[in-house]
C-alpha cells in the first residue's frame, strides 16, 4: 500500500512544481495559450452576458482591486474580477479546450492575473512567477479532469 493517500500525493506533485520545470517548449506553449485566452477574452467583454455581469458587479468595491478586462473605469476585488474575466473569455467559446470538454485557459488565467495584480507593490510577482502559476493552474485541472469519472462520462452525455 502506498505511504500516502492520493489526495496527499497529488497535493505534494504541485507543491513541489517549481520555475525550474518550465522547459523552453512549456513556456513557448504558455506564452500562446496566454495570448489567445487574452484575445478572446477582450472580444468576449463585447458579448451580451459580459455586459450584465459587468454591471452586476459593480455593487463590489474593495480597497484591493484587480483590472476588468476591457475596462479602464473601475477594477474590482480579485474574486469578482477573475469572475467577469473569466465570463468574457468563456462567452466567445473559443478558448482552448481539452477532451473530455474543458476550458483550461479560461479558468486559470483570469483568477492569476487577478492574483497578481492584489499583491501589494513591493511584492509583485514577476513573468516567470505568473508562468509558474498558470502552468500549475493547468497541471492541477488536467489531474483533477483525468481522476474524475464523471469527465469521462460527458462524451457519452453530448
């Protein structure tokens, strides 16, 4: 029997990932995965539902402030900042997908802009730190997609 259950193995592999495991070709990939979620991302902020959740979420102000894609006139907390971002790049439905259907880009990427904005100014993260993030935001939704049963039901669902 394994010394460590799955969930603590798992927590230890994306623990231990570090900027050391970004291989030129994981960055160059990265680099591209980040650029396109970006551009469907600003052309989603057109679409119907990005406006009402644009709107919608202008009730939340903090102190702590990340940027809506977009928009140069108000910022909102990380959460809902990642949220609205997140329903831009996901209205188009053209970000990247995997099979079973998911839309990795989509989720990570606006949640660790949003992140990495908050940090205050004197700890701002640099380009390979929000590479690193990314790439573990990725590496954990592909595990979580391969251990789940019910991704591998959704072909037999559509």
């Amino acid at each position: 029997f394994p010394s460590q259950t799955i969930t603590g193995n798992f927590a230890s592999v994306i623990h231990g990932l570090n900027s050391n495991h970004l291989t030129d070709q994981v960055i160059q990939r990265s680099k591209r995965m980040i650029l396109d979620t970006l551009g469907v991302g600003l052309l989603g902020t057109s679409t119907e539902v990005s406006h009402k959740v644009t709107e919608y979420s202008k009730i939340y102000s903090s102190d702590l402030s990340s940027t809506i894609w977009g928009h140069l006139d108000f910022r909102l907390p990380p959460l809902y900042a990642a949220f609205v971002n997140g329903v831009a790049v996901h209205s188009m439905d053209f970000d990247d997908t995997w099979h079973p259907a998911t839309h990795p880009s989509g989720a990570v990427l606006p949640a660790v802009i949003a992140l990495s904005e908050a940090f205050p100014q004197k700890k701002k993260v640099s380009g390979l730190d929000l590479l690193l993030a990314f790439n573990v935001g990725i590496e954990v939704q592909g595990r979580l997609l391969r251990f789940s049963s019910e991704a591998r039901n959704i072909p037999k669902r559509y």
